[in-house]
C-alpha cells in the first residue's frame, strides 16, 4: 500500500506507517505541523467504499468485489443470490 500525504504548502510526503498512530508519529518527525495537514483531515474522514452482501451481510472494501457486486464469503455473485443460484 502506498499512502502520500499532501500538504496545504504543497508538499507530498511518502508515508510507510500503516495505522493512525504510526502516521502521526511519522508526521511529526518530518516536522510538519497541524495546520498544514488540516486540509488532509477531510480525505481521511471520508468512508472507504465498500459494498455489503444481501445474503450474508459481510463487507468488502476490494475494488473488484464492488464492480463485480460479488461476496467472496458466499463466494457469489449478488445477482446469482437474487436467481436463487448457490
């Protein structure tokens, strides 16, 4: 996964940390201070699209699962539950 972050100043930082905390820590060693991430806050807050199955209930965040509208615990298509298929 690649995570960049884009300063109100202009500058993109590449991030390796993979949770909230490890972020913050890696902002701060870089020295970036809160008010030039403030425009950043927004994107993070935003939910990841993701789509939830009308058999089972499960969520999925893959791209692929979403365009195909299909549920990898069920291992079904969503329009092959609808058929009663499976």
């Amino acid at each position: 996964m690649k995570i960049e972050l884009h300063l109100t100043d202009g500058r993109v930082l590449p991030l390796s940390a993979e949770t909230i905390d490890g972020i913050l820590a890696e902002i701060a060693a870089h020295g970036v201070t809160p008010d030039l991430v403030a425009a950043t806050i927004h994107i993070i807050e935003q939910p990841l699209p993701s789509i939830t199955c009308p058999q089972c209930g499960a969520k999925s965040y893959n791209k692929h699962d979403i365009a195909e509208r299909y549920c990898g615990a069920c291992h079904l298509f969503h329009d092959q539950m609808q058929k009663g298929g499976g």
